[in-house]
C-alpha cells in the first residue's frame, strides 16, 4: 500500500495552501480523498501529483472550471483526450496575454506621449479645463475588461 499523505503534508509538498485543496475539492477540480478513521482526509501521490498540475496551470492562467473538465482525464478518463484539450486551453490563454500585451503597448505609448506633452507644454491659464491627459486622438479611453479581468485603455 502506497503511503497516505495527510491535507497539511500535501500542502507542504505541493507548495499549495490547504484552504486551496479543500476549496478545490469543494467545486470539483480535484475528486474526494479517502478518509483515514480519525476522518483526516488522506493523499497519495497521484493526488500530489494532480495538485502540483492544478497549481503549475493555474501559474499560467488557466482557468479553473476549464480545469475542472481537463481533470477528469486524470480521474479514470482517456488520457489521450489530454494533451489535445491542453494545448487548446493553452492556447486561448496565450491568445489572451498576447492581446493583453498589445493593449498595454498601446497604453504605454499613451502615457509616454502625455508624460512628454506634460513636460514640455505651456500651463494654460486658470480658469480653463485641464486637457493634460488628452491624446493626440483625444481623451484617452479605458474598455471595463481586460482578458484577464484588468481594465485597459484603447487608443
């Protein structure tokens, strides 16, 4: 029988916090342990395995309920089926980042040319609207979200 690992040794061992665990195992991203008599909740190491899985994805963004289906290849499912619906999920995510780069870009170049307008620009006179963070095409523009939840401004 392989050795079982109780929450707090696989906390440990996988670098995830055992709130985490128990919150995953709440929405179904990783399944019920077995319970040693006392209750405790017990892990083996294809558990600590599926953790460290969970937590390196989720470092890179992907989402948990498409987590959650994925993990299903790790509880009894085809494994084969894996591969191909990771690299999709990670793919949509790279997607993702490389418009949330470009979007940042955009902002970045606004803020050089308002910062730059800034220090070399006559101060109007009292009285009139500040128009210090206008763009050459106007005032500058926030969307409500990003791809990842962070708003971003547009050109």
């Amino acid at each position: 029988m392989a050795p079982s690992l109780t929450i707090g040794q696989v906390a440990k061992t996988s670098g995830v916090d055992a709130k985490t665990i128990r919150y995953y195992e709440q929405i179904g991203v990783l399944p019920a342990p077995s319970r040693a008599a006392s209750g405790y909740r017990l892990y083996d190491q294809p558990g600590v395995e599926r953790l460290r899985f969970i937590r390196r994805a989720r470092s890179l963004g992907l989402p948990l309920q498409q987590l959650k289906t994925l993990m299903g290849t790790f509880n009894g499912g085809a494994r084969p089926d894996l591969r191909p619906r990771l690299r999709t999920l990670v793919r949509a995510q790279l997607d993702a980042v490389t418009n949330q780069i470009t979007e940042l870009e955009r902002l970045r170049q606004q803020l050089e040319q308002i910062h730059q307008r800034m220090r070399t620009a006559v101060r109007r006179p009292r009285g009139r609207a500040c128009q210090c963070l206008e763009t050459k095409n106007g005032p500058v523009r926030r969307r409500e979200s990003g791809p990842i939840g962070t708003s971003e401004a547009t050109a």
